[in-house]
C-alpha cells in the first residue's frame, strides 16, 4: 500500500523542520523548480550550460554542470535508491512504508520497506530494505563524505530535490506565500560553497540582490528531511549522493540554514553484508551444481542459501522476507538444477558468469525471489518458469535467455540488460513466456526469441521505458501500454523483417518510437482499425512499409512534458519519420501533425488523401493517385502549438493524376521537380514553389505564388501576388549578392484585377540584371493591368546606349516576356515609374515584330511581347510620338512609355524636340522648389511684422499706448527658374494663408526719444505646387513663428530696427502618382536692421530706409517612399535693402479717422545658389547633385489702410506686391492681401 504521512510524523517533521523555514526564490517561476526536480523541460539529465530565466525574462544565471539526473530519488523524495534493493533516509521518518519510482509513471512498482535499519550509532539515518530489486531506475553513486570536505574543486557543486511543504517570496510583500503542504509534488534546488561539520553539512539560500544567490537558491522545508543531497564529480563525471537532510533553521525570509547528514556508508555497507551470502564459487570439473532445499552443493563443495518455505513471498511476513539474503554464482560457470521449488524471498540472484538454470527432470521446479542480475558480458539461459503472482524482476547489463516450457504464470519487469523470450511449447502446445513484461529505465531490451511468446497487450513500457526488439518476429496490439517517449519497437533483425498490426477499437496515442535509424529496414507496419478509428505517433520513427487500410494516421511532434503536467504552447519537440513506403489505402486518411517531418515514400491511393498541417516538413515522393488529395494546411488558428510559423515544406517530387489543395494564411514551401497534373489550387496564403509542376494551377483572392516555378496554366484571382524570388528570405536586395530569377508559365496566364508581380532588379554599369515572368503562352489582363513593383538596386545609369533619347528594344532590361498574344497595356509600373535614386525608369512594350529575338528568354522562337524597364527621357517640348509610316520597307518601333505604345503596326524612329533629359521622379521637383518657397513666406511675413509693428497710434501719445493687433493673411507666389528645362530648372506657385498676432510689449522713454519692443506670433498653411513635366507633385506646409522687432528712436529722429526670427516647418510633400512620399522637418533663423530718418510735412511723413538681413534655413536629412534619401547643404541667404515708407493721418474726415502707408523697396539677393544631394537610401553612390532656386533680388510696394472705429480699435487693411529682378529672370513675382484688427490699450 502507497505510503501517506500520519500526523505524528508531519508533526515531527515540523520540529525538526521549521514551517517557515527554505523557500523558493521570489524571481524564478515555480514551474522551473519543479522541471528542475522531476527532469522534465529543458532539464534532462546530462544537459549542460542551462540557462535558467526569470520571471521577467531576464537571466538568473546559468547551471554551470551537466544536469543532475534525479531519479534515484523516490517520488516523495524522502528516499533515495543506492543499491538494489537498499534505500537511504533519516531515521526519524518512520511513517512511510514503501516507495515508489518514475514522479507517478504508470506501470510504475510499488516497493515495500521489510527492514528500517536504523543506525544504532544514534545519528538520524536509516538504510532500509525493499522485497524487491528495484528496477525503475538506477541506484545512485555514493561518494566519502571526507573525500568532498578535502577536495572542493573536485566538489563544488551540490543540487537537492524534495517535497517538504512549499513556499515561494512574495517580491511585493517579501514574505513567505504558501504554495503547497508537504509531499504533494517536489521542487529541486542548486547549492555552492556549503560549510562543513564534523558529520554534517549546512548551506544558507539567500535572495535576488545577494552575489551569492543560485538560480535555484532553496532551503529544507518541513517534510523536506531524509531527502537527497547530490555532489558533482568533476573528475569522474557524474553526480553522486552525499548525504540526507535533516533539519534546519530559520533566520528570516532568506538566509536560512539547511543541514544534510553525511552518508554512513560504513553502516550501509554493513546492512547489505548482513543479508548477504558467501559467493557460490563452482568449477566446471566438479559438474552440474545442484540447488536443493538446505544448500547449493556442487561434488564435494556446498554452499548455505537464505529462502523461505512458502510458494510466493508475498505470503512471507517482512520479517520473514527480511531472513532471505542475496546470493551470487561467481564460479567458472555451468548448468544449475533446481531440485526443487524455490522461493528467494526478497533476495536478489546475481549471476558472474555463464549459467544454464533448468528444472530438476520432472520436479517441474520453479524460481520466485526478490530478482535475477546477470553482469555485463554474461549469458544466462533461464529455463525454469515463475508462479502467477510474482514478478520476475532482471536487471544487470547481461542477457537473461528465457526459454523454459509451457505457459509461465509470472510476469517480468526488466530495468537493465537483455531479456530474450524463447518460451518452448509444452505437450499442448501451450507456450508464454511471461503473464506481462513491462519495460522500465529507459535502459532494457526484451528481445522476442520466437513466436507466440507474448501478445502485444501484455507489454508495458513504465518509466523512461525501454526496446522491445521483434528480431524478426510478428506482433500485433490494440493498443500499446506505455508511460512516455522511452517506449520503443523496433526489429534489429535486417534478415527477417517484422510486421506490427495495430488494430485498436479505440482512439490512441504512442509517445514512443517505432523502428530504429539503425535498422531503418526492418520493421513493417499494418494499421487496421476496427471502425473509423485514429492512431496519432508522436515519438518518431524509422518504418520499411507502413499500409494504412483505414482510418486515420497521425504522425507529429508532441509538447515538451513539464512537471504537474503542464503545456506550454510555445514549447514543443519536433519529431522525424522515415517511412521507405507508405500506402494510404483508398478511403483512409494520413495526417502530418505540427512539428513532424517525415522523409521516404508515400502512395495515395483512389479517394484516399495525406493532410500536411502547419509546422511540417516531408522529405520524399509522394504519388497522387486519381481522385486522390494532398491537402496543406497552414492555418495558425487550427493548431495546438504556437512555437515557430504555421509554414510547412514539401520537398520532392510528386506525381499522378491527383490534386494538390492548399488552406491557410501561412506559406507551403515546395521544392522539386513535379509530374502531378490533376491541378494545384491555393485557397489561401503563399505557394513558394521552387520548380515545377505540370498541373494548371488556380490561385484564389489574396494569394500569392512564390519562387523560382514552372507551373502550366496560371489562373489568378483578386489580389494575387507573384514573387519569383524566394518569399522567406527575399528581404531587401544587397550588393553582390544578387541572382535573377524567373517565373515560367508554359500555358496561358489569365489574370483578375489586382495583380501584382513583384520583382527584384539591379541596374548598374558592370551588371544590369532583374527577375523576370515568362509566359509561353497568352497573357488574359483584359479586367486590369497586371502590376510590375520593382525592388531596385545599384548605382544605375542611363539606358539610351544609342544617345537617341528614345527607348529600344536592345536597351534596359526585361521584366517580362509572353511568347503569345498580350497587349501593351496588359502590364503596368507600380505608381507608373521605378525609382533609382532621384531617376525615374518606366516600362516600355514591344509587341512582336519589334523586340529583340536575341534577347528572347521565354520559351519558343519568332515574335514576342517583352516589356522592358529604361531610363524615361523628356523633352521641353511634346514628347517624341512614333509617326506611321504607311510603307515601311522594315518594321521598327520607336517605342514610347507603356501608355503609348501601339499594339502593332510599323514606326520609323522620330528625333526627339531638343533639349532632352533624363526624368526624375516627381518629387524631386517639389524637393528642389522647397528652399526658395520657405524663405520667400518667411521674407513676406516679416515685412507685414514690420509693416504693423512701425505704424503709429492715431492721436495721443506713442509711449503712453500699446497696441495689439490680429492680422489674416493670404497670398500667392510664382516663381521662375533661372535653370532651364535641360538643367532641371522648375517653376512652381505658392499659395499661403494664415494668421499673425501681436503687440508692443515695451516702451522705454518718450516720444521724441525711447526704446521699443513688438512681439507677433504667426502661424500658416503653405501649399507649394511645381511645374514639372516629370509629374505632378505638391507640398504641403504649416509654419510656426515667432518674430521680434526692437526699435531705437533718437531725438534728432534717427531710427534703427533691429528685426529677429525664427520659424518651424512641418510639412510634407505628395505625388499624383503615390500620394504622401515624404515628411519635411525645417527650421529658419533671420535677422535684420534696418535705419530710417522721417520727413515730416503735416500729416504726411516719408521716411528713407536702408537696411540689410540674413535668413538661414536648416531642412532635416529625411528618406522618402521610393527610398530616396534627400540632403540640403545649410541655405544662406544675405540680403540688402533700400526704399521709403509713407505715411498719412486723416483725422475727422466724413469717414472718420484714417490712416494710409506704403512701403517700397528694392531688394537685393546675395545668396548663392545652394545644392541638395539627392541619391538612393540602399546605395549612396547612386547620389546626385541638384541646384535650387533662391527668391532673388525684387521690387516690392505694399499699401495699407487703418481705419478707426473708436479711439482704441481699429481695422487693417493691406495689400503686397512684389516683382522680380533678377538679370537671369530667377525670382519670385509674388502677391499679398491682408486684413485685421487692431487695440490700443
């Protein structure tokens, strides 16, 4: 019976162990914890260099040593296994009765406790004895305590397990929170520089922020005592136990003190000698070696042995069993007669050498004890059968050969070694071998020595399982009994294949693995369910044939186990198969589940299909027979497993008359060389098709086809996209590293709206090279264009070889090719042009009869439609169009941009209107217009600052009045280049509105003579349009200023402005053809001063100006939509200035008071034309320099009116206008009207 903890002993465990004493650290999940202890996760035993993580995802440090392998310990891990039959733990645990291996595995053996054996030295230590030998796992090494105590390099570090009550910091509170009474589940723990005392050793765990924190910082709990210690072995490479824990203290939340008690090994040792026989040490000479009721006795020589006289032991008392001792045949070997019946209690047999145990003749003698252990190398034929009732337990590295008679009763638990089962018929012809055999440790073999010996339902496969090796022979199962991925079935015999028939009633499930990579040709497979049944793999395999005649078969990859069973979606391990030939029956159906691949042969037969999910991966031939399915599906949302991309990749070949039917969102990578032709159709996601296929294919709304294919016609939905590249790793181009590619058609393309073929190209001096689209047969984009995005590299150059400035069909490259009918509108450019830097590129079509047959890619010979990628040529008049010629001695074409491309007919070339140049894209205009149009508004806004600023109050004192005005603005630009159409020159308009408010904020001193400051604020849109052949573009701007202006006034009336600015640009500009292409941030600073004397003459005053300013502008680096990178050089711009301004107050008029200004001047631009570098983002030496305008020298007169309407509001009226100068015409001809109103207070 299962041991349960009685309340004496958790009461005494918590004395010895205070309930508040170790906890887990307050920053590594629990689940790490208990992964740690139960081997599960990422820590299987032997793993090294694990790197265990935080809470928050940050690392807490690394396990500096192969991962310790825990099972030893039991699963309560109050005990822990160090021979075969002998446990350790404290004394004072006397509550449990038996333990239990494997962290809960099914088919696991429950073992009794028939003897405590305290240590009578009075330390706190016990080595019980178990009835059986334990074979679900390995004892552990022991090492001498004093031996780590001198030697800490050797041994440095030291983990634990155990299951005391647990409690983990909580950070926020930094107290204990309980998680779980004692022995309910097990956590593990990592220690470092522990202190020694004479018999014992103590460690502190202590918190996050503490230097000496391990990643599994953990302290002894109550329940926690007579758990296991472990120290590493650096030298001999393995852990090895150290001691028990027995109690511990508790100094705060961390910082508490664990003991663990040395091992006794003396005592230990002492235990196994007292229940422990002489060897049996027999030579051959003597002969048989008879086994009887009192003594083994060989000739002369007899040796005592320890049993018991019941038939079974488990009719013994402990007691009793306690009496039996173990027993080992170390002689030269040789053939034991059992004269009788014997039971060996809880003894173990162990066999040194090669033995022959058979039945006395017609004693029908049988063996019953605690187990067999056969040595390495060694061979022992066992003849004689067990009682029902009893289990055979074998470990020991040997081969046990069972070949006895009859049907044996007992069952056979194997933990190491070789068990062949070669059971003999009796006279009825009634054989087996054993009731069950159950599999154990991961580390047996039992091998089927003949026919009939077993049925599948006997076998189990327990904790970390084991090899069932058919060796030639058949089997059959219903289902397969098995705890986890250790279960293995495979047939190392490469003579005789063995057939596996699964025929289960039910739904199942295998873990294990079938075959071995060894024998990967040995083992066949027959799934035959009765009813529409399921069998789902999820361990791997290595199968010769494998017939699926109905049903469902699953092949997939499995969640990574975790400790309380626990999955995380994200956490799978994958699994491979290998199947060599894999028939799916008509009717049936095959499933390849995420995180599987498998590789080999696969026929599908009439009606049958083979589904591949998401996260898949097959390697082989597939044959599709007619009305056969491959179906692929890579939809995220029908998956279990969130770890990686729902993708899934075919790789072979696949043939027949079936079908091929994609789903999902995701990508089916399919690389090969394909006969199927029964047709491909893609419902949804990316087919990423690397080679060919004879099949139409049919690609629905949203889809898109990918790679280097060859498909035979190609029909698209809407929304199709074609890739010829690689979709998973096409990225951006990188020089050097471009290969075109090509997609092939070899029937018709009929296209729906919304196709885009997306192509990669590089266009350069040295190598000029683009993926292309070659279709054999005819071209259907009669709905919609079929639209061509260029992703363009290289540094780029004119494609005019001829310097004609007109496209041919030897120039540029070709981006597709249709060797039937098509039209010259049947492909266009995304947004009609490719950008390389600041240069436009278009597409032109050449019909048949006018492309270039040397340069013929697709399939085929005489004419053919080739679309070409060139450099766009403009000319400042109309553009060249080709002219008829009505008898054409040989046909030509002179072909125009797509637009404008005939369908057929014959052309004599034109010469192109001079000049001509090559185009830019439509932005650059607005880019190079920018400058000029900024500081134009930042000059005009000024002047209307200066304007309000300088008019005086109508009556009263100036230095007893401040006013306040608010003025609206609006107003036009036109601008005229100096450069002409040939050196990119553009002229554009600007129109702006907006708003200025301000006011004097200080007068110092009188009338005659004071200091005076007027502050405005000023906001507005600015809409800048070019005029540019090479498209249509805008910009869009709102500006943000602030501008002052300080005024002396001496006595004598000299007066000196002294202007300052500065202005924030937000904008942006957008094309026709693409819409918003780039974000503007610009910034400028001015200044000016300015010195007048007034002439007065009644109301009217003149008053001579002469001034001088400078306006710096500073526009951001930026990067646009076509990957044009734009950079302006700081643009100065020094001014100087002469005029007059006028002014007159008419007071007590009919229409009340009024006052009239203007202002003229002559302005005079010193600046010197600046330059913006324009070039491409991916390559900057496809970079070039363009001049920009300035807004030139001018004449400029502004009148205005303010009229009163009390003695403290007024309303302004004015209007600017400004005419050019320049010698070379360059400048700004501009107007303005403003209007607004004024407070005095």
């Amino acid at each position: 019976m299962e041991w349960k903890p009685n309340l004496f002993v958790t009461l005494l465990s918590c004395a010895i162990f205070n309930t508040y004493a170790g906890v887990m650290r307050e920053d590594v999940s629990v689940q790490d914890y208990r992964d740690f202890a139960e081997n599960l996760g990422k820590y299987t035993p032997g793993t090294e260099n694990i790197e265990v993580f935080k809470t928050d995802g940050t690392s807490a440090g690394f396990l500096n040593f192969p991962m310790p392998d825990f099972s030893s310990s039991d699963d309560s891990a109050v005990a822990t296994l160090i021979s075969p039959s002998h446990i350790v733990s404290v004394a004072h645990n006397g509550g449990y009765g038996g333990v239990k291996f494997g962290n809960g595995a099914k088919y696991s053996y429950s073992f009794k406790i028939i003897s405590r054996n305290i240590d009578p030295s009075g330390k706190d230590f016990h080595t019980p004895r178990l009835n059986k030998v334990v074979t679900d796992v390995a004892p552990s090494s022991m090492v001498i305590a004093n031996d780590v105590r001198n030697d800490h390099e050797r041994y440095k570090y030291f983990s634990r397990v155990g299951s005391g009550t647990q409690y983990q910091i909580d950070a926020a509170t930094q107290k204990n929170k309980w998680l779980s009474g004692a022995y309910n589940w097990i956590s593990g723990g990592t220690i470092v520089n522990p202190t020694f005392e004479n018999w014992r050793l103590r460690w502190t765990n202590y918190g996050p922020k503490d230097s000496r924190v391990q990643p599994f910082s953990s302290a002894g709990q109550g329940g926690d005592s007579g758990s296991p210690l472990f120290v590493y072995d650096s030298l001999e490479k393995h852990w090895k136990l150290y001691g028990v824990l027995t109690s511990g203290s508790d100094y705060g939340v961390y910082n508490i003190t664990t003991y663990a008690l040395d091992l006794q090994t003396a005592f230990i040792q002492s235990v196994i000698n007292a229940t422990t026989d002489p060897d049996v040490t027999d030579t051959k000479a003597d002969g048989n070696i008879h086994w009887g009721k009192l003594a083994i006795a060989q000739g002369n020589s007899q040796w005592k042995w320890h049993g018991l006289n019941y038939a079974l032991p488990t009719q013994a008392s402990y007691e009793e069993l306690n009496t039996t001792h173990d027993l080992r045949f170390n002689g030269e070997g040789g053939l034991i007669v059992l004269d009788s019946s014997v039971n060996h209690g809880a003894a173990k047999l162990q066999f040194s050498n090669d033995y022959r145990v058979i039945s006395a003749e017609g004693a029908n003698s049988t063996w019953v004890g605690g187990g067999v252990e056969v040595d390495a190398g060694k061979t022992v034929s066992w003849e004689v059968n067990g009682l029902a009732g009893d289990n055979l337990h074998k470990i020991g590295e040997g081969t046990l050969h069972v070949n006895a008679t009859g049907v044996n009763g007992g069952g056979l638990r194997v933990g190491d070694g070789t068990v062949i089962l070669a059971q003999h018929a009796d006279q009825h012809n009634q054989r087996q071998a054993f009731s069950t055999v159950t599999l154990v440790s991961g580390r047996p073999v039992v091998q089927l020595g003949d026919a009939g010996q077993i049925t599948g339902d006997q076998i189990q496969f327990g904790t970390r399982g084991g090899t069932l090796d058919l060796n030639g022979y058949d089997l059959s199962f219903t289902t397969i009994n098995h705890n986890d991925a250790g279960a293995v079935i495979a047939n190392t015999n490469d003579a005789h294949a063995s057939t596996v028939t699964l025929n289960n009633t039910s739904a199942q499930v295998f873990v294990g693995h079938l075959g071995s990579a060894e024998h990967p040709d040995s083992l066949n497979i027959v799934y035959a369910p009765v009813g529409n049944q399921s069998w789902n793999f999820a361990g791997g395999g290595n199968v010769n044939n494998m017939a699926l005649q109905a049903g469902t078969t699953i092949f997939s990859g499995r969640p990574t186990p975790h400790a309380a069973r626990v999955v995380f979606s994200d956490d799978w391990i994958n699994e491979s198969y290998h199947v060599n030939n894999l028939q799916v029956k008509s009717g049936a159906h095959f499933v390849l589940n995420e995180h599987a691949s498998l590789s080999g042969g696969v026929t599908l037969a009439e009606q049958a299909d083979m589904v591949m999910a998401g996260k898949t991966h097959f390697t082989g031939n597939i044959e599709v027979n007619k009305l056969a399915k491959l179906i692929m599906v890579n939809d995220p949302t029908t998956l279990a497993s969130t770890d990686g991309s729902a993708d899934n990749w075919l790789i072979g070949r696949v043939t027949g008359e079936g079908s091929l039917e994609k789903y999902g969102g995701n990508t089916l990578f399919w690389k090969g060389e394909n006969t199927l032709n029964g047709g491909v159709t893609v419902y949804g996601g990316t087919l990423n098709l690397d080679g060919s296929v004879n099949s139409d294919v049919h690609m629905y709304e949203g889809t898109t086809l990918a790679g280097v294919a060859t498909v035979n016609n190609l029909t698209l939905g809407d929304s199709v996209s074609l890739h010829p590249f690689d979709d998973s790793n096409s990225g951006l181009l990188k020089a050097g590293s471009f290969a075109a590619v090509s997609q092939t058609v070899t029937g018709n393309l009929v296209a729906a709206n919304n196709t885009r073929l997306n192509l990669r190209s590089y266009l350069g001096e040295q190598q000029s090279a683009s993926d292309t689209l070659l279709v054999a047969g005819n071209v259907d984009a009669t709905r919609e264009a079929i639209t061509i995005q260029v992703d363009l590299l290289g540094e780029g150059y004119m494609t005019d070889l001829n310097s004609s400035g007109i496209a041919g069909a030897k120039e540029g490259m070709s981006l597709v090719q249709v060797g039937g009918m098509s039209t010259k509108d049947s492909f266009q450019l995304e947004h009609g042009y490719v950008a390389n830097g600041p240069w436009q590129y278009s597409l032109y079509a050449f019909a048949p009869g006018k492309s270039d047959e040397a340069g013929r890619k697709v399939s085929g010979s005489g004419g053919y439609w080739d679309y070409r990628l060139e450099s766009r040529y403009l000319t400042e008049g109309d553009e060249p169009t080709p002219v008829p010629d009505p008898t054409p001695d040989e046909p030509v074409v002179i072909p125009d941009p797509t637009q404008d491309v005939p369908d057929s007919g014959a052309y004599d070339p034109v010469t192109p209107l001079q000049p001509s140049r090559l185009a830019v894209i439509p932005q650059v205009p607005s880019y190079l217009s920018l400058p000029s149009a900024l500081l134009s508004y930042n000059s005009r806004i000024n002047q209307t600052f200066r304007n309000l600023a300088q008019t005086s109050i109508m009556a009263g004192k100036e230095s007893e009045h401040y006013p306040v005005w608010l003025q609206y603005i609006n107003g036009e630009d036109t601008y005229h280049s100096s450069l002409d159409f040939a050196h990119y020159g553009y002229d554009y308009t600007q129109k702006e509105q907006g708003w200025l408010l301000g006011g004097k904020v200080m007068h110092l001193g009188n009338d005659e003579q004071y200091l005076a400051w007027n502050v405005a604020i000023s906001n507005a849109d600015l809409k800048v349009t070019p005029d540019a052949r090479d498209g249509n573009s805008e910009g869009n701007y709102t500006t943000y200023g602030l501008t002052s202006q300080l005024t002396f006034r001496h006595q004598n009336g000299w007066t000196f402005d002294l202007g300052a600015d500065i202005t924030k640009y937000d904008g942006d500009v957008s094309t026709d053809a693409r819409g918003k292409v780039a974000n503007i941030d610009a910034y400028s600073w001015s200044g000016t001063l300015e010195s007048s004397y007034p002439f007065v003459f009644g109301d009217h005053e003149i008053a001579p100006v002469v001034g001088a300013g400078i306006q710096v502008l500073k526009v951001d680096d930026f990067t646009d939509i076509d990957g044009t990178a734009v950079h302006y050089d700081n643009i100065v711009r020094p001014t100087g200035q002469t005029g007059a301004r006028y002014r007159y107050k008419l007071r007590n008029s009919a229409a009340g008071n009024l006052m009239f200004y203007s202002n003229a001047y002559l302005t005079k631009d010193f600046s010197n034309t600046p330059d913006v570098w324009i070039g491409s983002a991916r390559n900057h030496d496809n970079a070039s320099t363009f001049n920009m305008g300035m807004p030139g020298s001018s004449a400029s007169i502004d009148v205005g009116i303010i009229s009163e309407i009390t003695p403290l509001i007024s309303v302004n009226t004015g209007v600017q206008y400004q005419q050019r100068l320049s010698r070379s015409d360059e400048g700004i001809s501009s107007w303005q009207a403003n209007a607004g109103m004024r407070i005095t207070f």
